[in-house]
C-alpha cells in the first residue's frame, strides 16, 4: 500500500487501467479487456452464479461440458461463501485450446473482463495512491463494500475507479455517484485480491482512526528472546482489537507478502513515511500521523525487548515472527534519534535464506570451488568484505551453516545476532557490560571452538583477537567493510596488524555486491554497445554476446522489469607470491594487479558474466561498480 506517489493523476490513471501485461494469448470469443463498452445485453441485477460462468466458458471452448460439470457443486458455493471464479480456479481445468494451460484465477478473471467488456486489473497495492483512496473509506462502510465486492483503486477531482468482481450487480453506482458527486468508473479484478485489501485497507485505516482517538499506549509486558511475535491473528475486523497492535501486524505481514527487505519507519514535521526496500530499492508505502507513529515505534520497541522510555540513543533490537503459514522469520531492528522522533529500520531476515546452496547465492562454479577450498582449510582467517546491505550475512551464514556438521563445535559473536541458527552457538555482544567483540573472541577461546564467526572486525583489540584465535589452530570467519578484496589488506593494516601477522594467517578475502536480476516472466532480448562491452570488461578478453537480457516490466515484477537479487564475486585467495607483497608500505594496486594475475577474477568480470548469462543489466551493474576507467 502506498501514501504518497510521484505519479500525476493522469499517470496513475494509465498505468492503473493499462497495468495487464499480457499473460496469454486472447481467448476465443471474448472481446478485448482494455475494449469499449461491451456489445452483450445487458442482463438484469444479479451475481454470478457458477452455472452461468461455467455455461460462458464452454460457449467460449474453453472448456468441455464434462469439466463443466464436474466443477458443479461444493456446500461453500451453495451457501455463496466463494466466488465463481474462485471455485473454478481450485478445479484446476485446462484450457481446451494449445498450450492447454491452467485456467488460473487470474487467467479467469481476465477472461471475464473481455466478456463483459470492462478493463481487467491486476491490483499492485504498491502502485496505488492509498492516502487518496483513505480519504472515501469514511463514506463506503467496509460492510457496503464487502456487499457488493468493490474496491476504490484510483481517485481524483472527477472521477473514481473501483475494481470490482460482480459485473452485473450496479445500483451501488448510483448511489455512490451521488454521494461522493464523482462519476463512477469499474474494472475488473481478482476477486481474492479485492476480498484481501478490503481487509487490510480497511482494517489500516480504521487502526489508523482508533489510535488517534486515544488508544495510543502499546500493549504492555516484555517478550523474553524465544517468544513469538503471532502474526495474522485477527481474521475478520474487529473493533475491539488494540489499533496500533493491528496496524504492527498489518505493516510486517505486509512487508513479508510484497519480499520486502528493510521496512524503514522515519517521523517527519506532519505525516511519518513508512518505506520498504524490495530489491534494493525504496517504496514509499503509507504515511501514519506523528502521534500514531511515535505509538508504532513504541510497540516494536517492545516487541524487540529495547528500551521504550530512553529515545535519545541508538539502540538495537530483534524479533521473531511466525506467519499465519507457519513461516518464522526474524528481523533485527535499529533506532536513531531525529529531529520529529525515533528513525526506526527493520532488517528482515528470512531463515529459508540460510537453506540455499552457494550456486543459488550468484557463486560461478569455478568461484564455489575457491570458496570452498578456502573453508575448508583447519585454521587461519577468510573474511568477507562489501559494503552495507550487499549480502555479506547471507553468505556467512549459508557457509557456517553447512560447515556446522555434528563434529565440529561453530561459535559466533555478533552485534546484533541476526539470526538463530540451531547448528550455532551463538553469543550477543553487550557493550554496556563490557562483552566486546575482543572480550567474546577471548571468552570463545576458552570453549573448545573450532570454527568462529565474527560479525564486524572494526578496531584493532578485534582484530588481535581474530589474529590470536587463528594462531591457535582456529578457523576464523568475519567481515569487513571494504570497496574490494585488495583493500581488505590494506583495512587491516591501517587498523595496527602487523604485516608478517597477516601473512600468516589470512587465507583469503571474498569481496561481493548484489543486483537486480531480470524477470524472468517479460524479460526481452537487447545488444549491448561494443564500446560499452569492451570498458567493463577490459583488459579481459571476454567474447561480447549477441543478445542480452532486457527489462520489459510485466504485473509479476510491478512493471520494473527486475525480480530479485544474485551475488557478484571477487575472490582474492592468498599465495605465497602475495603474501610477499603484504608490507607496511605496500602498494595496494600492485596487489591487486598481481591478484589478477594469480587467477582472481575483478567484481566486474563477474557482473559482464552475468550480463553475459542473460541475468541482469548493464544499467543494473553500473550502480554498484565503481565508475568506469577511462
């Protein structure tokens, strides 16, 4: 759901009715979605009934009068629990015509836009002008709405789009024409979806209502570090449930269904801005009055056992979740004083993440094999290096989780623990108590480890104490915050390591980023410029592809064009010709370049690769790779 948008309303407008991109080829006998008014009688008020959809699709040959009778029947549909469409879709019949598809709820509901001549839409609530259509919920109950099955979608000075999925029931036009002095306009839509943001808009906006009516004080009590934050609880509204507890539970079940990563909550003068960043990029989402705002900071302060009262100093937090499927997810959690109030950020962990193998993350064969080769070594130090939100914790943990076999003891320290790994022991730095990195590093050392973890190396008494730990027969994992592999050295130096100390104990350095990968739904074909190629790859003599992938933007990738992320890697593994060049006063571009000639393959190599693969952009790898060398 979103508040503000960049869109004029013009805009919004085209990109609501003509957000379809096409997922099949036109039915037979059905006019086109986006058509003018249908040439079809008009038929008295009513609802669809699954006899009459039914008897239009085999009229159409989509499907054969057995299948049709088939789908007849079901104690929910007589009683009119579910829509046509719906029952229809969870028969799961197949288009009679090649490719012989699944009639798929969407594909149904397209369908009978054509039929009845109205626009078809795939709702993508990220795309909607939520604070516009807010301001009409006052004046359509949810019970109105929920009646006729309509949902506002699109306002402005003239006119109002509500999608809707009973074409033939129309008497609430006029009565909405009149109330709200607009002219009325319909589209077409999923009826799950319509059924699903009913809920959450009105549920939002009534929290909304209900906390600024006094109900501001969050629930109390403090959650110990294994209780469950239950989500999706609620089932139908309900007026006697906490405003600012629903709208917590919207906002993270939300984040959850739209594969956000951050959910960033920032106070300002007169409206908060809730923002989600779904593969890396920022959403705006909603907006929340301050006072209801400062009230859904307080509630995740809570939950995340963090102090409520003190909102002058930074503080750090966790939570566990479990989704209504059963999903546990964690999300750890970070507050920063500013001028209108506490900035909080929640970064979502998803556990399936630590399930993925190493080809899953973005790693090449041949990169699989050097990191493996570097793991598996009995003592010394890999670190990982990249800046923030580049993945460097999804790779550590995918790695220490298939390193941690029941022979061998892994242990970790890490500020904050990001997420809960059972294989692990895991160990929380609390600065307040004097449990530093160096302090958990020491006081691991003295419980038989032989793989440890360490979240950040950021100062000197750390880094001894990694260095320390390698020495003494340890296997030692950690991160730094490095533009590249080369500098890794360089940061570790700087930090006060004595040069023969790093000779002897780094057995690698792994610097990675992540892009965007195409959809793999609407992704076109493109060429890609020979002076374009022959920058980002020089001086390697990488063949330039005939085609590349290209964005095209179709309702599964919001019309971006991108669905998701994959890895970028530079492997620096140490030999001994290197560990020569590891000096005081060592020129950090004659490592690198001799780097490369030991076999270590640049970030950009591996992005022309993925280029190359079909994977992603040029657009896309020029944004996270420095500037290309003249």
């Amino acid at each position: 759901m979103r508040a503000t948008h960049t869109f004029d309303i013009t805009d919004l407008t085209v990109n609501i009715l003509n957000s379809i991109a096409p997922i099949t080829r036109p039915f037979p006998n059905s006019t086109d979605s986006r058509s003018g008014p249908s040439s079809r009688p008009r038929l008295p008020e009513h609802r669809l009934s699954l006899k009459e959809v039914l008897d239009d699709l085999v009229a159409d040959g989509l499907v054969d009068r057995a299948d049709a009778e088939r789908a007849v029947g079901g104690p929910k549909m007589e009683r009119g629990e579910l829509h046509p469409l719906v029952v229809i879709a969870n028969k799961k019949l197949h288009h009679l015509q090649p490719p012989r598809q699944i009639l798929s709820l969407e594909l149904l509901t397209e369908w009978l836009a054509g039929k009845v001549g109205l626009p078809y839409l795939r709702i993508d609530p990220l795309k909607l002008d939520i604070a516009a259509v807010e301001r009409l919920l006052p004046f359509i109950s949810y019970e109105y709405a929920a009646r006729y099955q309509i949902l506002p979608v699109m306002v402005d000075d003239t006119r109002i789009v509500f999608a809707t999925t009973e074409p033939w029931l129309t008497e609430w036009q006029g009565v909405l024409r009149q109330t709200l002095r607009r002219d009325i306009e319909r589209v077409i839509a999923n009826p799950l979806d319509i059924n699903r943001y009913q809920l959450e808009f009105y549920g939002v906006s009534r929290s909304v209502r209900g906390a600024l009516r006094g109900s501001l004080e969050p629930t109390s009590g403090i959650l110990n570090f294994e209780q469950l934050l239950e989500l999706g609880r609620r089932g139908e509204l309900s007026a006697d449930e906490r405003p600012i507890v629903q709208i917590v539970d919207w906002l993270l079940q939300y984040a959850f269904s739209q594969r956000a990563s951050d959910i960033h909550l920032e106070p300002r003068r007169e409206q908060g801005h809730i923002r989600f960043r779904i593969d890396g990029v920022l959403n705006a989402i909603y907006q929340l009055p301050p006072a209801v705002m400062s009230a859904v900071t307080s509630r995740i302060k809570i939950l995340g056992r963090m102090d409520v009262a003190e909102k002058r100093r930074p503080q750090d937090g966790r939570i566990k979740t479990r989704t209504p499927a059963g999903r546990e997810i964690e999300l750890r959690l970070s507050t920063m004083p500013t001028a209108f109030g506490e900035k909080c950020v929640l970064r979502i962990f998803d556990p399936d993440t630590v399930t993925k193998n190493f080809g899953q993350l973005g790693f090449a064969p041949a990169e699989e094999a050097a990191w493996r080769a570097m793991i598996a070594r009995p003592h010394g130090i890999v670190l990982v290096t990249g800046p923030t939100g580049s993945g460097k914790t999804t790779t550590l943990y995918t790695t220490l989780k298939q390193l941690a076999v029941p022979e061998v003891n892994v242990c970790t320290v890490e500020d904050p623990i990001e997420m809960i790994v059972p294989e692990l022991n895991q160990m929380q730095v609390q600065p307040a108590i004097d449990l530093t990195f160096a302090q958990g590093i020491r006081t691991l050392l003295r419980q038989d480890p032989d793989i440890i973890m360490v979240g950040e190396i950021r100062d000197l008494e750390t880094a001894q104490m990694a260095v320390q730990a390698a020495l003494t027969g340890h296997l030692v994992l950690s991160t730094l915050h490095t533009n590249d592999a080369a500098s890794a050295i360089t940061r570790l130096l700087d930090l006060g390591v004595p040069h023969y100390l790093i000779q002897n104990v780094l057995i690698g350095v792994m610097a990675q980023r992540l892009v965007r990968t195409l959809c793999p739904h609407c992704k076109g074909t493109d060429r890609i410029d020979d002076a374009l190629w022959e920058a980002l790859v020089r001086p390697w003599p990488l063949p330039k592809p005939e085609a590349i992938g290209a964005p095209r933007g179709c309702p599964e990738c919001r019309n971006t064009g991108y669905l998701g992320r994959v890895g970028l890697y530079e492997l620096l593994t140490v030999t001994p010709e290197l560990r020569r060049l590891f000096r005081t006063d060592m020129d950090e571009e004659t490592l690198r370049r001799n780097a490369f000639e030991q076999g270590m393959r640049p970030l950009r190599v591996g992005a022309a690769l993925q280029i190359a693969a079909g994977l992603t952009t040029f657009e896309e790898v020029a944004q996270i790779l420095p500037p290309l060398a003249e």
